[in-house]
C-alpha cells in the first residue's frame, strides 16, 4: 500500500498532527511519502529524514495586518483560492497516475484527493465559525465544507467522539460528508506516547512562549512577546517556529531565543515551564494537552476558530486566554495568578483502528 499525506500550510500546525498518521500508516506497513511545501519540508525532515517528498502547491496565505478585516479577505481572494484548489486537485490526480498511490490523505487540503486513490480528508473545524455580525453566514460556510467533504471516500475528525472532547462545537457539529463516513480519530499530537516529564536536572523557564502563524501576524505576536516578557523577573524561552531556517540560538536579557526546537527539546522546554504563552490552534491545544502544560492562549486576530477555542477552553478552567490586542506584561503576570490544567487525553485507539480499516478496504477492493 502506497500512501501520499499531504497537510495544509497554513501554519505548522497541520504538519505536526500529521505525525501520529504517518506513524500509524507506517506501522501497518505502508510505503509513505509526503507532499510538502517549502515551509513545512524542512520540519518534515527532521522527523522523517528516510521518508520522499514530493513539492505541492502552496496556499500562499498572508493574513490581512487587521484580523477584523478576515472575512473581507476571504471574499477578496476567493478566486485566488478556488484557483489554487483546481490546481491542487490535478497535482492530485498526476501524482496518482505518475506514482500509484493508493491512498491519498489530506490534512484540511480542500481538493486534495483523486478518484484512482482511496481518498481521506481531516478536519477538526466541521464548524466554520464566524464572528458574531457574521453568523448569518455559518450556514453558507457549512455548506461549502459539506460539499468539500463529499469528493473524499471518507473523512477523519482528530478529537474525541464524546462532547466536548477538545475543540467542543467546532468538532462536534457542522457540516458532514453526508453518505461517505466519517469518524473522530482521538487528539492527534505528535508528542504521543512520549515518556518523560519535567526533570529536576533541566533549566526551569518562567515561561516558555512559542511563536507561530503566517505573517504579518506571527512577527507581530513576535515583537509583543518580547517586550512584555523583558519586563517580567525570572527566566524565560522564545521558540520562534521557524524550521525553514538554520538553527541558531542566543540570548538577550532574560530572554533566551531559538529559531526553531526538534522535538524532545521542544517537549523538554514545555515541561519544564512554569507557563506557555502560544497562538490557540488546534494542533497546539492537543500537543500542550499531551504534555500536561499550563497555557495562556493568544488568538491569532482574526483566525475566529482560535478565538472560540481559546474561550471555550478558558471557560472550562482549561487555560488562560488573553486577546491580542491586550497582551502586555500586566496581563502576562495576572494570568500567572490562574489555576488551570488541562484533562489528560484519553489513550485510545482509534487512529489505529481507523488506518487498519484503510488497509482491509483496500484488500477488499483488490479482490
């Protein structure tokens, strides 16, 4: 069985919650390769040097410097979308004919699939959610997602089947692949099954923040980092969440900076912080949720699947949430006052079961 994964690259968070699925497929004993983009390849590599890469289209997503201007965008580069979609779909199907793939599977990449292939889609956002003056419009967007889950043969959410699991209503409702199934494949990270918890031995951070998200944005969130945490005592890690780069490391003041951090270094800094101050996607939510972090989320502006996320989890008790726009040191320091913790993620294992299903399909169609 040959198996092309290909995740979408609107930030790095789809690459990483592809971890465990390539895992997966491979313990079963598929032949995986990976459809890239430059500014995932290099993370890629890291943690899987032997695997093949194939070049995808990129989505070439910038976000507008004003996160209440999104659904404008949206609109304004609609056509630049659709147009990378139609392009993506016969990346697909050439990538078929020209390798004999015999499953696709797409990471929220919207016509990443081929009618010669087995085709499988994953989202965890079955809700598009809108900001409030723009509800009216949810119904249109769960329409165009159900319709988007249909040309797959079958569709993966990464959370758990009971309510509210991790994403609550984004997850757990919206638009469906009517009659093709679908099915929740547990929290995805790619930090499962790792042991090892903060040790006595490591550097202990105040806080360790982790920088992420597509520009202007995520320099954005950059530069506010690094003037609040100068005015905050005590110890405290950046990791900027550029992989495409070459590793460096320094330190300014009380501040110590990394490019970029592989993964049981990353992990390491994680669990030995006293507070994590990141962005609130999703693939984030389940990485600190798989490390027993204790999190202060700062909603992209604009990516309103981050704001709901970060408020529903803040109402739970799970995390801290601050917005944008406020975060400062005084907000930084009265977050520290805040008891919160995520509940362990329940070990289950679905995503196993859903990739064996994969491989008895395909026996039986070869029969």
């Amino acid at each position: 069985m040959k198996v092309l994964v290909a995740p979408l690259d609107w930030g790095l968070g789809h690459a990483t919650r592809c971890v465990p699925v390539v895992r997966e497929f491979l313990r079963a004993g598929a032949e995986v390769e990976l459809a890239v983009v430059k500014a995932n390849a290099s993370f890629f590599r890291e943690v899987f040097p032997d695997l093949r890469q194939r070049l995808a289209p990129s989505y070439n997503i910038v976000y507008p410097k004003h996160g209440y201007n999104m659904a404008f965008w949206l609109l304004k580069n609609s056509l630049h979308l659709n147009a990378v979609m139609r392009y993506e779909h016969h990346f697909a199907e050439e990538m078929v004919a020209r390798h004999g793939y015999d499953v696709l599977f797409s990471d929220n990449r919207f016509a990443f699939c081929s009618k010669d292939a087995y085709s499988i889609y994953m989202t965890h956002q079955r809700r598009i959610a809108f900001p409030q003056a723009f509800t009216a419009f949810e119904g249109i967007g769960t329409m165009w997602h159900s319709n988007v889950m249909r040309k797959f043969d079958e569709v993966w959410v990464p959370d758990m089947e009971f309510f509210p699991g991790y994403a609550g209503s984004l997850s757990h409702s919206g638009a469906t692949p009517g009659k093709k199934p679908m099915r929740y494949v547990g929290t995805l990270s790619r930090f499962s099954g790792r042991s090892g918890t903060a040790t006595n031995g490591a550097p202990k951070y105040k806080v360790v923040a982790v920088v992420s998200g597509v520009e202007p944005a995520r320099t954005q969130f950059e530069q506010q980092l690094r003037e609040s945490l100068a005015e905050i005592p005590g110890r405290h890690m950046m990791i900027l969440g550029k992989p495409s780069v070459e590793y460096k490391s320094w330190r300014d003041g009380n501040i110590e900076f990394h490019t970029h951090l592989a993964t049981d270094a990353f992990a390491d800094a994680v669990q030995n912080a006293d507070f994590v101050v990141s962005r609130g996607g999703y693939s984030t939510v389940m990485d600190m949720a798989e490390l027993g972090a204790k999190c202060i989320f700062v909603p992209t502006p604009g990516q309103f699947e981050q704001i709901v996320l970060a408020h529903d989890l803040s109402k739970a008790g799970y995390a801290v949430e601050i917005p944008a726009e406020k975060l400062s040191s005084e907000t930084l320091a009265r977050a520290f006052e805040s008891c919160v913790k995520f509940p362990a993620p329940v070990k289950q294992d679905l995503l196993k079961l859903a990739v064996e299903d994969v491989v008895k399909k395909l026996k039986e169609r070869s029969l």
